[in-house]
C-alpha cells in the first residue's frame, strides 16, 4: 500500500476487510463442525446436509440482487444492515435448539452475507483514489481469501477446546463492533434512492438462476445428473440467463446492467475468478481430506497442517495490486498461477502413502499461498478497476458471483474425481486436474484480458 494512504482510507480497508472476513469464514469454518453437529442433534445426514448449503445456495442467489441494492440505496446502508442482521442470524444459529431452526438461521446468515460483499468493496473503492485501488482491493480480497483458508483450523481449535456453537456465535461480537465503528466511519446517505428500485421481476430472476445452477452443481454428484430435480435446475437455471437479458434490455432500472459485459477486462477477469477459483476451492478440501484418509490425522491436525498456505496468502496478496499496477495484471496472474500450478504438479508426483509434512508438504503450501495471493488478488482488482463508480455495487456482486460459483463447482467436479476410493492414485489424479484447471485459466487470461484497455472500453466504463 502507498505510504501516501490517508488514515481515513486505511480505518475503511481494515473495516471493509473485516466485513468481509467474516462472509467468507463461513463459507468454511462450518464444515468441519458437521459430524459433531449431526451427533448432537441426532440428525440424518440428508438433513442435516442444508446447515452446508443453504448458505452457499442463498449466498450465491443474492449476491448480484445485493449489489445492483448497493448502487440504488447505498453502500453503507445495505453494508451496516448485512452486519446486523449477520450478527443476528449467527446468534440464533449458535442458540438453535433444532436442526430445522439451524439450517433457517443459516440460510437467513446467506442473505445478509451477501449484502455485506458488494457494499463493503463499493464503499473501499471510493475511499481511495484511483491509483491506489488496485492494492487496496488486493488486501480486501486477501482476507477473504484467508478467511476461506482458515475457516477449517479455526472451527476444528473451536470444537477441540470448546463448543460447536461457538463456530457460531464467535461472528456475533465481531459483527456488531464492525457494525458500531461503522457508524463512526461512515459518512450519511441520501435517505431517497438514486434514480428509482431497480426491476422487481429481474432482481428475482437473477436471484433464482445462481440458486438452481449451484443447487445443481452441489447435488449432480451426489444423487446423479440425470436426477429429476437435477435435471430440472439446470435446466431452469440455464433459462434465466435469457430471460434476465431479454427483460434487462426491456426496462428502465433493469437489474443487471448488461452493459457491464461489453467491458472486455471485467468480462475476463470474472471468467478466470470462476475458473480458477475451481481449481482453489477444490484444492483446500482435497488437502484436508488426504491429510485425514491417507496420512490419517486428525480433523484438527489437517485443519492446522494446511493453515501456512494462509499466512503466506496474507503475506502476498496485499503487494499483487501494486505489483499489477507496475508490470500488469496479466504477468502477476500468470504468475501466480504457475506457482499454484507447480504446488499442484508436486502434490500429485512427490506426495506418499507416508507422512512428509516437513519435507514434501510445506513447500506446496508455500507455493500455493504464493499463487492465491497473487492469483486471485489480481482478478480481484482487474475487474474492480474496469468498473464506473456508479456499478461498483452489481460489478463487484457479479465478480464474487462467479467465484462462489466456481467454488461449488470445484468441489463438485472433486467429489466426482475422487469417487468411492479416495486412495493415494485417486488424489493424485484430482490434483492433476486442478493443475490443468489453473493452467487453464492462465491462458485464457492472457488471451483475454488487456492491460491497457481500449479508448471505446474506457469511455463505456464512464472514466
């Protein structure tokens, strides 16, 4: 970051990051209170499965909703009703006394989660100027990429040492601080919306089709693709995506501003968050099911042999945006999906039926906190800098769409790879394909996106 940062911009990166933090620690800090979840209320499986996606599947729904909702009304309304309402809805998961009342809770903490992502992005880029957005977009997006690599080391030292609900309750605090300084922070909003509420029909089109499509994602694997009820989301899932562009193009406040897709460096930036973004969300649960089924630690013990990749994160992903800046997005994505890349080749060709952390583990670990850091801090700010500032709101909520889509699918598209066997040959099979994945999405990165963007694309993007 500049040392010229003003204390004001530097106060609205640590509370911006810290909204964000606690999104995306809930994206995975549940899943290893699952068993103990299911044991302590005596619940099947196919229950209790919802307390995992009904968050994912609502989350990814409102997200764009969300976004289009912080144009119109304001960043730092919806950003301090996301933490007081996330605050609210994590007590009562932490105090349920059901697994129905859980997963309503959960499903409740989806919907003011997303809120929280678009307007806390909104409200950092018009704190800084524009020659320092790049950075500060990268930290943001650090610590929600952290957050995400944490959330399992800290559930499991949750769960060891104390309580399940705490898992829970641990956002409640911490959200309502948020909350409080936010209201400190923040300067007020015009209490009218600007320029009228957006589509009714068109918000809830674009919030169903994100819904169905992971519904699908998530359940193809599980129950079969040519399942009915996976069939039939896919299906409908698909044909949302004309009819939301047939209705945008016909109303006056459409919910998505289609124009967003005719910026050729957010298109590719957000086509290669998701993609790589596969390979990513698929590569955190493929190391800490190996650590536990084949070297046979513990939850606790894979949790916390895995957490170095983040910290190495946390430690890179704030310089990728001044690194961007001064040699471009394509070279630092590059090369951080080639240091993720050679951590992924390693794990398939060197990784044992024996024990190595020290020796073979922790150097992928490093490689691969390296490759996130500079990966997807760098998408992350491409595609916020392609942006007008009157859509940061939807652009953001469209960008962190597609990752939370590229998220279910990549641990979809593992769960297939790994089968019923889940021996040594399986995973080595698994991390060869996340190898190809972000391969994948270097190149098309480079082919796509453009470092300096067009004279037309700049004017489209209100600069």
């Amino acid at each position: 970051m500049a040392t010229t940062t003003s204390p004001a911009a530097r106060r609205m990166l640590l509370l911006t990051g810290l909204g964000v933090f606690i999104v995306f620690l809930d994206t995975t800090i549940v899943n290893v209170a699952f068993e103990t979840v299911r044991r302590a209320f005596d619940a099947d499986l196919a229950t209790l499965v919802w307390v995992l996606n009904a968050y994912t599947l609502v989350f990814a729904a409102v997200l764009i909703p969300a976004g289009r909702m912080s144009d119109t009304y304001g960043a730092r309304r919806l950003f301090q009703l996301g933490l007081c309402g996330f605050a609210l809805a994590s007590a009562v998961c932490g105090l349920a006394p059901s697994p129905g009342v859980l997963i309503a809770a959960r499903t409740v903490q989806g919907l003011f989660g997303a809120m929280i992502v678009p307007a806390s992005l909104t409200l950092l880029l018009r704190a800084f100027p524009r020659g320092q957005r790049a950075g500060a977009v990268s930290a943001w997006g650090a610590m929600g990429a952290v957050a995400t690599a944490i959330g399992p080391t800290l559930g499991s030292l949750l769960i060891e040492y104390a309580d399940w609900r705490l898992v829970f309750l641990v956002n409640v605090p911490v959200c309502l601080a948020a909350a409080a300084w936010g209201r400190r922070l923040l300067a007020p909003e015009p209490a009218a919306p600007r320029g009228g509420a957006p589509d009714p029909l068109g918000v809830l089109i674009s919030g169903v089709g994100p819904a169905l499509l992971s519904f699908a994602v998530i359940y193809g694997p599980r129950i079969g693709w040519a399942d009915p009820r996976v069939l039939g989301a896919l299906v409908l899932g698909a044909a949302t995506v004309p009819w939301l562009v047939r209705r945008a193009r016909r109303v006056a406040r459409p919910a998505v501003d289609l124009t967003l897709f005719g910026i050729r460096n957010f298109v590719a930036s957000t086509v290669v968050t998701l993609v790589f973004s596969v390979s990513f969300f698929a590569n955190l649960l493929a190391s800490l099911l190996f650590l536990q089924n084949v070297w046979h630690y513990s939850p606790l013990l894979a949790a916390l042999a895995v957490s170095p990749a983040a910290l190495v994160t946390a430690l890179v992903a704030p310089a990728a945006g001044g690194l961007a800046e001064r040699f471009g997005y394509r070279q630092v994505f590059v090369a951080g999906a080639a240091c993720y890349t050679v951590g992924a080749v390693l794990l398939a060709t060197r990784l044992g039926p024996d024990s190595a952390w020290l020796a073979v583990w922790l150097p992928t670990l490093v490689l691969n906190g390296v490759g996130v850091g500079l990966a997807l801090s760098t998408v992350n700010s491409a595609a916020a800098a392609s942006l007008p500032e009157d859509r940061f709101g939807v652009g953001i909520a469209v960008n962190n769409s597609f990752r939370q889509f590229g998220g279910v699918l990549g641990v979809s598209l593992l769960v297939a790879a790994l089968g019923s066997a889940a021996d040594l040959g399986a995973y080595r099979l698994a991390w060869w394909l996340l190898a190809s994945v972000t391969v994948a999405s270097a190149v098309l990165y480079v082919a796509w996106h453009r470092d300096r963007a067009p004279d037309r694309e700049l004017a489209l993007a209100g600069r």
